[in-house]
C-alpha cells in the first residue's frame, strides 16, 4: 500500500514539474512575441507624437463661461436629429438704397482687473454694443452689483460718439429657467417689462438684447414657450412705444441651426416686433460624445463634403434659412466669433476636417480659445495654418492639439458676403475675446487692437484701419 501511494506521489510530482516547465516555456514564448509589439508602440509615440513638443500660451484672463459651453453642446445635440436639409432657392438681397450696415459688438462685464475695461474701449468701434449679462430674478431684469459702474460707464462712451447705441443684454446660455417662469403669464410678463424701463430711464440704455438659448429647448417639447416669448415681444414693443420718447430697440440673440429655429420661433411675428436679431452663427462644430470628430467654429459656405443635415450648419445657409421663414434681410445681423474651439485628436497623423477626436484639446478652456491664444500658439509653434477655402476658415494642429478659428482673412470674407447680401450688419461675440490689448505681433494681428472687429468696421463701413 505504501508503494502504491509514494508511486502516485511520484507521478503527480511528475506532473506538476512538467506543468512549471510549461508554465515556464509559455512565458518565455510569450514574452518574446510581446517585446517587438511593445517596443513598436513606445517608438511609434516617440517618434509621432511626443516629438512635436507644444508650447501652450499662458492662460488668458478671458474665461470661458458655463454659458457658451451650454449653447456649443446645445447646437451639436441636435446634429444626429436634424432633417435633410431643404432645397431652398436663396436669393441676393435688392435694393437700391444705400444701406446702413450695423456692427453690434456684445461686451462682458469685466471679471477682475485684467478683463477687458471700458476706459479701453474705442467708441467708434462698434455702432452697438451689448453689455452682457443682466439676469431674470423672480420676473425682473437684475444687473450684479459689481456691472452697475460699468453699465454706467459704457452710456458715458457716447458723449465720444453720439451715434453710438448701448443696450443692456439679458439672459445668455445655460440661463433659461429666469425666462421660462417670466414668459408664463401676462403679468410675470408686465413685470419684467416695468423693470426693463426702469433701466431704459435710469441709464439712459438705448434698447434691450433678449437672448433666451432657447425656447421650447427640446425639439417637439412645450409649444407654448414659442407662442409666450412671442407675447413678450409684442407686450415689449408696445410698452416701449408708449412710454419711451425716442426709438428704443429691441434684439433677440437667435439660433442658427435649423432644428432650434423651426422648435423656437414664430419667425413672422418675431419680424413685425424687434428691430434686429442677432444671429449666433457658431459653435457649428463642437466635441462632444455625439460629435467626436473635428470642425470649422463657423464656416462661411458647407464644404464638399457635407452632405444632408451636415450642409446646413453654416453662415450662408442660415441666414437664408432665416429670411426664407420671413425675416427682413436688413434685420438678421449675422454673428462671427473672434474665438476658436479646440479639440484633441485621436491620430496625431490624421488631423484634417472631420478627423477622429477623443475631446476638447488643453489650449483655452473648455474647448474655447479666444484671439490671443490662438495667435500666440501659432507663432510659439512655428504653425501654418490651413485655410478651407469652401468654409473660408482656417484651422491649424500640431500633435494632437487641433483648433478651428478666424483670423483677419476669414473675417473679410464673412463681412464682404454679408454686405454683398445685404443682410443688416455683422455681430461680432465678442470684444473680450478679440485682441484687446494688441499684443499678436504676427501677420494675424500686426500688433494692432481689435484687428478682427476693426477689419469688419473696415469693410462695412468703409474705414481706414
């Protein structure tokens, strides 16, 4: 019985030896089929990717708000969502007056002592500027405390330029809930109105930028914020007819893409009842997990490859879009931004329009880079960058950054479209994000203030720069 069981104990020693040494054998095979896979991966990193050293700008003093994160992944929401994009037959704006274009410029509240300050803003600029933001508290227009001053300051800037315009902006994106309560009934209604005028009189405003992102927010959602905000407009136009002596305007902050103008607007009423809208023609491309893939901020015409929905989101079509549903052209004011959005790619290789992107990219913030840091980038960086002459914008990458903006070209282009559509003016969003303290000493900027903004005045109001 002892034999038996030191024969079984021999065999199962056996055993496990020859397993170990298995063990052992697929180990060593294994690593040696790994080794040339891993050292491939390190040197295809070295060599592609962390080669290409960046040099990021120091962070702007222009942050970006929650505000304009909400409205870009708004607008890219709805791009899996959107219809074929319709056959409309555009046509150019005739008239044989000589119009008066406007050049609505909004302007933020400045946040610390290194925001751009009114004490730096040149009067003749802009022919409006909308100060941004008040806020809708229980049903009335309330400025912060700290923008008080300010406000104040910027009606002084038209003792410089007495055809200057400064309207007070309420709302922005991400702030709807202040509208949807204030839109519900004709007597939150009235309220809000009262306290419009009491600004109107208290600080010699000149009119009103309504910009609620957006009304019925939810394609197929509640009609009836369409049809209220409507109301409002109505309600607002006669109480300012009334009760103020002079021409008091009134602005909407409007959408571009198709989907949020068909759910948000009456068109036609909106036309009998403001003055002008301001179109908010970017944030067309943007990451996010349903977008993930590279693309121009605001591209003048679709590119050639854009097809159904995707050839929609640009400036030519919307403003089209627009005054096909029964805008005025002299009253859609077309919006060009002079900041950029960054996205991370997924190929360093790959970085044309439409690339594979796995986020937003580290220059700016949350996606956003305003003038500045684009031009700063760009000459750290020794970057070309390249210009899509469909879209008439630029875009430049180096490794994996990759960032769409607009410089000085892409802005005449813009500008030279709109005046020769005759469409009523160009909006630029906004002054902060411009090169305000004329520090981009490259071809972009020529180390000259505002060159972005001073290029549309330039082409729309026949300036010398």
């Amino acid at each position: 019985m002892f034999s038996e069981e030191y024969s079984r104990y021999t065999l199962l020693m056996q055993r496990n030896n020859s397993s170990l040494s298995l063990d052992r054998r697929t180990v060593i095979l294994l690593i040696v089929l790994t080794l040339p896979i891993f050292i491939f991966c390190v040197s295809y990193v070295t060599l592609f990717g962390i080669y290409e050293k960046i040099v990021y700008p120091q962070s702007s003093n222009v942050k970006v708000s929650q505000h304009s994160l909400h409205r870009a992944v708004l607008y890219n929401a709805f791009s899996n969502e959107g219809n074929v994009t319709q056959d409309l037959h555009f046509k150019v704006g005739q008239s044989n007056d000589l119009p008066t274009y406007k050049l609505v410029c909004y302007y933020n509240f400045p946040t610390n002592e290194q925001s751009l300050q009114v004490k730096d803003l040149d009067a003749s600029l802009c022919t409006h500027i909308n100060a941004a933001f008040a806020e809708i508290v229980n049903n009335s227009m309330v400025l912060a405390n700290s923008s008080h001053n300010v406000l104040t300051d910027l009606v002084k800037l038209k003792e410089a330029n007495k055809n200057l315009k400064i309207l007070l902006c309420v709302g922005g994106a991400g702030k709807t809930s202040g509208f949807l309560e204030m839109v519900m009934n004709h007597a939150n209604r009235k309220r809000f109105i009262q306290s419009v005028l009491y600004y109107v009189k208290n600080y010699n405003i000149d009119g009103v930028d309504l910009d609620w992102e957006f009304p019925n927010e939810v394609p197929n959602g509640d009609k009836h914020q369409r049809m209220h905000f409507t109301q409002l407009l109505q309600e607002l136009r006669h109480a300012v007819n009334i009760q103020t002596k002079y021409k008091f305007l009134i602005s909407v902050a409007v959408a571009a893409p198709t989907t949020i103008i068909d759910n948000s607007y009456d068109v036609p009423y909106m036309n009998e009842y403001v003055d002008y809208i301001n179109l908010m023609t970017y944030d067309y491309h943007f990451y996010t997990k349903l977008t993930p893939f590279t693309g121009i901020n605001s591209p003048l015409y679709a590119t050639s490859n854009e097809k159904f929905y995707l050839a929609s989101l640009n400036i030519n079509y919307s403003t089209n879009y627009w005054n096909y549903l029964g805008m005025d052209r002299s009253k859609i004011i077309v919006g060009l931004p002079t900041y950029g959005h960054t996205f991370t790619l997924a190929n360093a290789r790959n970085d044309g329009l439409y690339a594979p992107a796995l986020g937003i990219g580290k220059l700016g913030s949350l996606g956003f880079v305003d003038y500045p840091q684009v031009c700063s980038f760009l000459s750290s960086n020794h970057i070309s960058p390249v210009f899509e002459m469909d879209a008439k914008s630029p875009y430049a990458s180096k490794a994996y950054e990759w960032i769409s903006f607009d410089n000085t070209e892409s802005f005449m282009y813009k500008t030279e479209f709109i005046r020769d559509n005759k469409f009523g003016g160009v909006m630029v969003y906004c002054l902060n994000s411009d090169d305000h303290q004329g520090v981009c000493q490259s071809p972009e900027g020529n180390g000259k203030k505002f060159p972005l903004t001073k290029v549309v005045g330039q082409i729309l109001m026949q300036r010398e720069t």
